[in-house]
C-alpha cells in the first residue's frame, strides 16, 4: 500500500475506529516491512513514527545494565507500536524489536500527534488500548514472578500464535529462552514437554503449533485474563 491508498487493513485497531475515521487515516498511512531483529525504537530513543502491525510481532524489549535482555510485552496485528505518545511522551522507555517478520502501516510522529488532537474517537480509542496493553505488561510481570516455566511457555507461544497466519512460528529456542529471561536448556527440556504431549512440534528454528486448545489448557491463567480484557475494552480478542 502506497500512502495514497485507501485499502482495509490488517491491524484490528485500526479496524474497529468508525468508518469515516478509518477512511480519513488510511491515505496517511505507509504500509513498510517488519523484518526480524528490526529495532524500531531503542531504549531511551526517539520515537519518530507511530507502526500499526499488520502481521508479524513486535518484543518489547528492557535492556539491563550485565547484559541481560528482557521482554515486557508484545505488540502485534491488535495494537501500536509508539504508544508513549498518547500521553506526549516521545521517547520510548524500552526497545521494540520485531520478533515475527510481517507488515505494518506506518505513520510519522508529528502527523499522528495532530490526527490525535483533532480526533477524539481515535484518542479514546488508543487510550482504551494502552490500558490493554498496560494489562497485558502487569500480567506477564506477575506471570513471570508466579508461574512455573511450562505455563509461561505455554503463554507465550499462544500469544505468539494470535499474531500470526497459520500455525508455524520461526523462533529458535535461543531467542525464546532470550524473552522469557531463562537459560535456553530450560526451554529445550520445557519444549520437549510440550512436544512429546503432542502440542506442538519443534523443527529447524521452527514451532509448529498442533494442538491449540491443549496448549490453552496447559497455559496459566494470564493468557485468558488479558483476552478478557481485551474483549471488554477493545471489543474484541486479541486472537
């Protein structure tokens, strides 16, 4: 999509705005790509443009002082990357980096601050997705602090699956073992788990989800929690 294209859209944020505000923002929107390990904001950085994911994902990502990364959220196809600006804050706090290749319709942080002083549906809109995305951090901070590693893996792979087509992920157990702040044989031992019971199937750097509802059931309850209210504030699921 050009920025002078007005074509529906993939990012379920964007989608549920009123038609007449969808139509008025999609011409100012670039669809540009996501590509893996893409940084879209550092720590500490600028924030230069706001991104509405169409597909792929996007870690946010804290970068501690011995090295160590740690993710604190996931944004996707149901949200926005740059939402500090919502509240006029232009540096972003942690890094973004995108985990899951995929698209995103990107617009230009000045253009976003007068479309969001101009439009109060598209204000109360976004403010109602940052409490879900408020939700969603204070949850897997709780998640991460209580919950035995087959849970949160089980939590993360059904959060990383909402945000793609298809049942294939192509993460390498490094990486994952990277975001859930563990060491990778604890991933490689807790995967293996999850493949023998038949959930899922792990190739080659990639996850293969084969059994959906099992995986559901084997997760906490943080992943439900956050659906829920994504339901009650958005209107929708995030899956």
């Amino acid at each position: 999509m050009s920025s002078s294209q007005s074509v529906p859209t993939g990012n379920r944020l964007l989608s549920s705005l009123p038609p007449d505000i969808l139509a008025h923002l999609l011409p100012r929107l670039t669809r540009v790509p996501l590509d893996v390990r893409q940084i879209i904001y550092t720590q500490d950085g600028p924030i230069e443009a706001v991104y509405f994911p169409e597909s792929g994902m996007i870690s946010m990502v804290n970068n501690l002082d011995d090295g160590m990364l740690a993710e604190v959220g996931i944004v996707g196809r149901e949200g926005m990357a740059g939402l500090a600006m919502l509240s006029g804050v232009e540096t972003s706090f942690v890094e973004f980096m995108v985990q899951l290749p995929g698209s995103a319709l990107r617009m230009g942080a000045r253009e976003f601050r007068q479309e969001m002083e101009a439009n109060p549906a598209l204000h109360k809109r976004l403010l109602h997705y940052n409490e879900m995305l408020q939700a969603q951090i204070m949850q897997t901070a709780a998640c991460n602090g209580r919950h035995d590693l087959e849970q949160r893996l089980a939590r993360w792979l059904l959060m990383a699956h909402d945000r793609v087509d298809g049942d294939e992920l192509p993460l390498t157990q490094d990486f994952i073992a990277t975001m859930l702040g563990v060491h990778r044989p604890g991933i490689t031992i807790t995967a293996g788990i999850l493949q023998r019971a038949g959930l899922i199937r792990y190739a080659s750097g990639r996850i293969t989800v084969l059994d959906r509802t099992s995986l559901e059931a084997a997760s906490c309850e943080c992943y439900e929690a956050v659906r829920r209210r994504a339901a009650v504030l958005l209107g929708l699921p995030t899956s």
